[in-house]
C-alpha cells in the first residue's frame, strides 16, 4: 500500500507529475488536471511544495469547484509565500459554493456569520448555510439553526431604515 511508504508513494506522484506536465506541454490539459497539478504542488506530491504554482494552475480550472475551493483555503489560512487575504478567501469560496462545493458553502456561511472578510451578515451565512444542509452537511444543520435563533432575535427594522432613500 503506497501510502504507508512515503518514498514509495512519492515515486508515483513524481511519475504522474512527470506525465500530467507531459500532457499539459502538449495542449491536452483541462480542467480536471489544472487542479491536480495545483493539488500536486500545493501538497508536495511527486515534488516540493509551491505555494504560488499551486495557485497558478488552481486559477487555470476555475471552471472546477475544487479548484476554487482550494483558492478560497489558501487565501483563508494563508500559507508559505502567501498572507491570509480573508476578502480574497470569501470570493474564491463564493465561486466554489456558487459551484454547488457544500464546504465552500458552509464556510462561506461561517465567514458571513462571523463577519469574516467583509461585513457580518447573518441572511447570508444562513442563505449559505441552508445551502450546504441541503447537501447533508451536519456542521451547516446545526449553524443554520444557531443563524435563524440569531436572526429571529434582531429587532424588525423600523420604516425608515426600510424605505427608499429619496432622490433629490
């Protein structure tokens, strides 16, 4: 089993490296293998981690939720060669959740709630939230209730933080 030897296992991942990076000099990469070889980077598989390469091909399959979804981490957490960028984590979440990616959706949810990256705004964690529940994420079950005793809480806005502004 390669993974119970790292020597073992790092001389397949060097391989198909080796053969990912083939198929890519060749005009035959998608978006599929823009993200592994961002996987591959950011994880030190088959060669030393890469922070900026990593980020270079995960913004190469956009059109991939796990590609987003692993930009909105690295920006959240930050990493070697990488500040936290807490603004740039809630966009690259949103693109993934917006994907149907329900840990994007549940940590965006979390973000809104705790104002993390922007504003608070508990309709939004809890729009995100409902979202990642849909999908069966117990975390985001448990939140959403926690969001709608929070919101239910709120006072009602009185009408004239309701009514339009008047134009002048």
């Amino acid at each position: 089993y390669v993974a119970e030897n790292k020597e073992t296992a790092q001389r397949y991942y060097k391989a198909a490296l080796s053969g990912f990076l083939e198929l890519e000099s060749k005009d035959q990469a998608d978006d599929n293998l823009y993200y592994k070889l961002g996987a591959m980077y950011k994880n030190g598989l088959g060669t030393e981690i890469d922070i900026p390469k990593a980020i270079e091909y995960f913004e190469k399959s956009t059109e991939n939720m796990w590609s987003t979804y692993q930009l909105g981490r690295l920006y959240l957490f930050g990493a070697e060669e990488l500040e936290k960028d807490k603004e740039k984590a809630v966009e690259w979440y949103r693109k993934a959740a917006e994907q149907g990616h329900m840990r994007a959706q549940f940590n965006l949810g979390s973000m809104y709630e705790n104002g993390e990256g922007g504003s608070m705004d508990l309709a939004e964690a809890a729009k995100w939230y409902q979202l990642a529940a849909d999908q069966g994420h117990e975390k985001a079950k448990q939140a959403l209730e926690r969001v709608r005793g929070r919101l239910a809480e709120q006072p009602a806005p009185t009408p004239d933080q309701t009514a339009p502004a008047e134009s002048t």
